[in-house]
C-alpha cells in the first residue's frame, strides 16, 4: 500500500517538476537536470526503500521525465549529432537507451550525418582515389571510436556505422551504372603496388590494411575481383610490382575476408609467377653451367589457363 501511494506521489511531483521547475531549460541544460535527478532517485531508492522498488522508480522516472517530454528532447536530436556535441550526445544515449521509441531517432540522425559526410568525399571533384581511401577510413576510424566511448560500445551504433559506411562505399552517380568503388580502390592499390616513394613496406602495408577496410563493405565483390585481376595481371607480367610480399599479403588479406574460392585465381596466378620465376633462374644456372651463354636476356612464364585474364591470342 505505501508503495503504492509513494509512485503516486514521486509521478506528481516529477509533473509538477517539468511543468515549471524544468519547464523553461533548453534541451541540454534538461537532460543534464533529468541525470543529475535519476542519479538521486537512485542513492534515495537504495538507501531507503525495498529493492524491488528501484526498478518502479526508474520506469516512472523516464516515463515522466523523458518519455513525456520526448518531443522536445528530440527536436535538438539532429542539432546535437551533428555538432558532435559529445557530452550532450552521451546524456542523450543515456536517457534514449532504456526507451524503445527513442533510441531508434538517435540511430537514424546518426547514421543520417555519417552518410552526409561520407557523401561529401563522393561528390567532390577534387577528391582521388588516395584522398578518398584516406578520408573514408578516417570517417570510420573516428565514428567507431565515438560508439566506443560515447555509446559504450551499442552494437546498434556499430549496425547504424556499417550502413552509413556502405552506402557511401557503394555510392552510384547514375543508377544505371555499377558503383566506381570498384575501379577507384583498384587503382589506388595498384599505385600503392607499383611506387614506394620513400615509404616503408610497413607503411605500405598499413595503406593495403586500409583498403581491405573499404572493400569488406562493396556489395559487388566480383565486379572488384574483375578489376584485380586484371591490375595484378599486368603487374605480375610487365614486373612492375616493387614487393611480391606486398602482393602475397593483400591476396591473404582478401582471402580472410572472402574465403579461398574468391582468392583462388589470384593465389594461382602469384603461383605461377614464382614458378616461372625459378624456372628461369635454373635454366639460366644450367646455361652457365654447360658455358654457354645467350645473345639476348630471357625470361620464362608458364601461365595456368583459365587463371589469367588473357585470351589465347594475348
């Protein structure tokens, strides 16, 4: 019975408590207010009253103080996801997570300013393919951590990152026409393949990481897989690959991401390379070792059909 009577009173008094004390406090000052009152709602709950009463007290808290004032709460919703206002960002987590109809609009401008940002890199015509891999995984790099440390970890958060990462990655200009993720990160790896300009392999390497990154989230994977081959084809026949290990490691690297049969023709390819490769050098150690010597240089490439992108004519 005094339980009873005592939500009663704790619902009038939060009522009377919105409607006047903070009836006038602009959506952030409220949601710091509306904490600072949970908080002691809670020390008061604990010291005072059965535990089984905690819980009743919580529920009529964010019922009064959130549920009922949603609307307004909501309306700075966009303002503060995309001031990145972070400590008002994290008390809006705070009061959202435990309402079913609130966290979802938290969620959707979320996701909603990462795809703004993402889309801006899209459509800049200064924007290479470099810059775009750069800013791309910087966006990522930074809103993951924000979902770590603003959003404890929310795997809804993680969901709304993805999508918005996504769609950007798979960003068509024309709708008739296959998104250019494909092309764009192909040529951005070959660059990286091809000239070291004074970075290390480590370096490279880190660069190579940051691909795979964008490629986990393209849709059309063998329309990428199509534009790979036929780059490293050319690499791995001209020579123009600084480092195989480099090469070896961005095919492992797919692999892990996509399974042994995305990476199949790839691996047989880098195969058949390696056995070409010391095919010639032992053909050449026997030339020297029966003295004989050769008029011009030579080198030898036994290709798989069926491996290679090449017809028979090429």
């Amino acid at each position: 019975m005094f339980e009873k009577h005592f939500l009663e009173a704790t619902e009038n008094f939060y009522k009377s408590l919105t409607s006047e004390a903070f009836a006038y406090l602009d959506c952030c000052p409220y949601m710091e207010a509306v904490i600072k009152t949970l908080d002691e709602e809670r020390i008061l709950a604990q010291r005072f009253l059965h535990h089984s009463t905690l819980p009743k007290i919580e529920n009529l808290c964010y019922k009064v103080l959130v549920n009922e004032q949603l609307e307004k709460i909501s309306l700075m919703c966009k303002d503060v996801v995309q001031g990145e206002l972070l400590k008002d960002l994290k008390n809006m987590y705070i009061l959202f997570k435990p309402l079913n109809n609130a966290l979802p609009i938290l969620l959707k401008e979320f996701e909603n300013y990462i795809k703004k940002l993402g889309m801006e890199f899209n459509v800049s015509p200064t924007v290479d393919p470099a810059q775009f891999v750069g800013n791309i995984t910087d966006l990522h790099t930074k809103f993951t951590q924000m979902v770590i440390e603003i959003f404890s970890g929310d795997g809804e958060f993680t969901i709304s990152l993805d999508r918005a990462i996504q769609s950007i990655v798979n960003y068509r200009e024309d709708p008739k026409q296959p998104p250019k993720i494909s092309e764009k990160l192909n040529r951005y790896i070959d660059i990286l393949m091809k000239t070291r300009k004074g970075r290390t392999e480590a370096e490279i390497e880190a660069q190579l990481s940051k691909s795979i990154l964008i490629f986990r989230y393209i849709d059309d994977k063998d329309l990428f897989q199509k534009y790979y081959s036929k780059m490293l084809c050319t690499r791995l026949i001209a020579s123009l690959s600084f480092s195989m290990d480099l090469e070896e490691s961005m095919i492992n690297k797919m692999k892990d991401a996509c399974g042994y049969e995305f990476t199949s023709k790839l691996s047989r390819m880098f195969t058949d390379v390696n056995v070409s490769q010391g095919l010639t050098k032992r053909f050449l150690e026997e030339m020297v070792k029966n003295n004989k010597k050769l008029e011009v240089s030579i080198s030898v490439m036994v290709l798989q059909a069926g491996a290679w992108p090449l017809t028979a004519a090429q």
